[in-house]
C-alpha cells in the first residue's frame, strides 16, 4: 500500500461511524455470544483451524451478525464478498460464483459469501445458492433476523450449520459503551463524559442492539455541550434525546409477530393481568392489527376459559365489534377490558379437550352411524323405518332429565367438567343425575310421555 492509500485508508476510518471504527477485529474482542464463539466452542475451535462450514447466522439486530461473518473471513484466509438479499438477485449470484471459481482456479483461495437478510431471498433465489454451496465453490455465511425454519428454504438449511446469536446483555453493553469512551477508535480524543443516568438509559432503549447503542453515543457526543474543562457531559436529556425514545423492537408480521401474542395468550391462560395488558401494550405500540389481538381473544374465550365463565366469549365478541367500529386509539380500551377479564376469569379447557378426543376418536375409530331412536322422525315414513321410536322426551320428566343413550355404542365418555365457575357448580351436577339414575324400564315413560315431544 502506497502513502496515499495509507493516507485515504486512514481518512476513511476517521469519517466512519463509531459503529464500524469499534468493530471487532478478533474473536477476544467480541462482546456476548460466549455459548456460541466462547473459548472450547465447536464453532470457535474450527475458526482458529482455519475452517468454516457453509452456516446460518440467526439473530436479532445488533447482535453481532456482520461482524462475525468478517471475521470468518479473516481467520480462515477466505475472500468475502458481501451481499445483501435487500437488493440482491440471481445475476449477482452468478457474478459471486463465477469470481470464487476463478480465484479458487487462479489463486487457490476459497469465497466466502455472505448474504446479509437472507431471509428475503425467495425460493428461486435461495434454490441459485444450492449446487456451489453443496459443491464447495463458495462457503455461504447467511443472516437473518427471521426465523430461518420458516424464511430459509429446507434444501438450503440442510446443508447450512445453524447458529443463533441473543442480543447483548447489559453487562456487555455497559462494557461496549467504556470501550467506546476509551478505545483510540472510538471517542477517547473528544473527552467524552457520560452520566450514570444518561448510560443506564441508553442501555436499556439499546434492547441488546450494540449498533444502535454506539449510534445513539455517536449522536449523543456530537451534541453534548463542553464543560469548562472542554469536556463533552452527555446528561440524562442529551442521551433521550439521541435515543428518540425507549425504541419498542416488534416486526408485525415476523418471529416477534408470533412470539409476542404467544406471550400475551399464555399471559392471559395463566391469569397474570399485568403481564397479559404489557404484552398487549407491546404490540399496539408496535403497530399490530388489533383486529387480530381481538381474534384471538375470541378464540381463548372459548379455549382457556369455556365455560368456567361463558360470559367471557360474548365479552371478547363485543370487544372485537368495538374494536372494528371504531378502531384505534380508543379501541385499546376495550381490548384492555377484555384482556383483564379473561386473565381474572376462572379457567376451564374442558370442553375444548373433549371435542379434540372426539375427533381423534372419530379419525382412529370411524364414525358411527345415528342410533334408530335419536334419529329424525319427523317426516312421512321415518316411524316405518324405526326412526325416533323409544326416544324418551327429557321434558316429561323430573328434574327435565332422564336417562337414556345419546352416545354410539362403545364411544367412551371424554368429557370433564371443570372444577371452578358455572362449569363447577352445574357440570358436577349433571355428572351425578347421570350416576344416580339407574336406567330401568321406569325410565322410559309411558306412551303418552315418549310422544310429547317437539
């Protein structure tokens, strides 16, 4: 490198963000991801000789994605080039394999392709990957924010070692903001002073994303005010400011999609309200439909609560007719209510349990035809055929019950009654009238009796 290139090289690494400047430049220096780069690691024992399989990094921003693919790079000797599947097609696959054949041919040195979000490569584009990835033209380092069992193509992710990376921890933010404030890279020249205040806000806003950390620091330090001493004092303002606000990470309709309603359903089923109206704020302040929170309300209802309290189904009804006239912001309200109510509500899954043993019971065993007497018998022909004949009118008799068969032979009884609400003080009881009655010939009725029915 000539004095100029130095020269310019330098330049640019002046005028780079604090993000890129602080990149680590080895394995010691990466904060985090210990279980998966830590000292006695499978991944770090193959990168320290020299190796490295094609591999899926799974994470979410800030974690360290781009940066460990570099630096697999470096250690292993292999030429990266770097892709992003944002702009990325077919042609610049091609282009990227046909240059890895050629320096493989020519120079003996082996490609490293990283493809940054490569879950938004659709199938076309991640099938183009296949044959040199399996033939060892190009060694393929993938990542992606997504979960790659529903956005990676399996042929791709069968022959890709996955790896996932967490978001930082406090404790490695904290260290990265020091390094930050001392490294020769980072801020050290400027004097930059950060109150405790100030770093225990941009900590906690970061949610474990290192890249926005350092670009809120950045942004931070360049409008701190001097002291008298020429120090740059980053006050607790200064630091909300930088951050905007306590940023809420939600994909509307990715992992965190799913996962947070999980949450918020589980919340609800385990009858914590807190908890359950906090994953609700969570997704209405990340934008998601609330149509669909109310769905699936409806849905627990009828699943996790039953009859324990079936005033809660007509509840989450109202709730989502409230929310789909008159929308947002005043539809939260009674989301709200709704999700309070069912998280307080006595639980019961019994009826949703029965039904799913019916159905399996059904698929394994068949369906059983009709028995004679409970079957229509109210048209022209239907007495000749047997039809309706000794069914026993529950009406005609006390208590409005009498016992009689209304199962298939042979079908076993799956349902349950709960212990707790409107389940618990009327399942029981029926449960008994069906153990006390004996079934005899007293309990058919007389004639009279059979046929006052509707």
């Amino acid at each position: 490198m000539d004095l100029f290139s130095l020269h310019g090289e330098k330049e640019r690494e002046k005028r780079a963000p604090l993000a890129d400047r602080l990149r680590p430049r080895s394995l010691d220096e990466v904060l985090g991801q210990e279980k998966i780069i830590g000292p006695g690691t499978l991944l770090r024992r193959m990168l320290e000789q020299g190796k490295i399989p094609s591999l899926i990094l799974w994470g979410p921003p800030g974690s360290g994605k781009t940066t460990l693919a570099r630096l697999m790079a470096s250690m292993t000797g292999a030429h990266l080039i770097a892709l992003s599947a944002v702009s990325a097609g077919v042609p610049d696959i091609r282009k990227a394999v046909a240059e890895a054949k050629e320096r493989l041919a020519m120079q003996g040195q082996p490609t490293l392709l990283f493809i940054d979000e490569i879950h938004r490569f659709n199938k076309a584009q991640q099938d183009a990957l296949l044959p040199f990835v399996e033939d060892g033209t190009l060694t393929l380092i993938g990542a992606t924010t997504e979960n790659p069992f529903f956005h990676v193509n399996s042929a791709l992710l069968s022959r890709s070692h996955l790896f996932q990376l967490e978001p930082l921890s406090e404790e490695d933010l904290k260290k990265l903001l020091e390094r930050a404030l001392t490294h020769p890279r980072g801020l050290k020249d400027e004097k930059v002073v950060l109150e405790e205040d100030a770093l225990e806000h941009l900590v906690r806003s970061a949610r474990g994303d290192a890249r926005r950390l350092l670009n809120a620091l950045e942004l931070a330090a360049m409008g701190a005010p001097r002291s008298p001493s020429g120090e740059k004092v980053i006050t607790l303002s200064v630091a909300e400011e930088a951050m905007q606000r306590s940023a809420v990470i939600y994909d509307d309709t990715g992992d965190q999609h799913y996962d947070t309603i999980s949450a918020f359903i589980k919340s609800v089923r385990g009858s914590d309200p807190d908890a359950a109206l906090y994953w609700l704020a969570k997704m209405l302040d990340g934008g998601e439909d609330p149509l669909f929170i109310a769905r699936r309300l409806v849905i627990l209802a009828s699943e996790d609560i039953g009859n324990a309290a079936p005033e809660g189904l007509p509840l989450a009804v109202a709730a989502y007719l409230a929310v789909e006239r008159i929308g947002l912001p005043e539809g939260r309200i009674p989301l709200a209510q709704a999700t309070v109510f069912l998280a307080l509500a006595p639980k019961s899954n019994s009826s949703y349990v029965a039904l799913e043993r019916y159905l399996a019971h059904i698929k394994k065993e068949g369906a059983a035809p009709v028995p004679l007497h409970l079957r229509d018998a109210h048209y022209p022909g239907a007495r000749i055929l047997g039809y309706g004949k000794d069914y026993l009118y529950p009406h005609s008799y006390p208590g409005h019950f009498v016992r009689q068969p209304y199962l298939p032979p042979g079908v076993p009884r799956f349902y349950q009654p709960g212990e707790l609400g409107w389940e618990g003080t009327y399942g029981p009881a029926v449960k008994e009238m069906w153990e006390r009655s004996d079934g005899g010939e007293e309990d058919r009725g007389s004639q009279e009796e059979r046929s006052h029915q509707p």
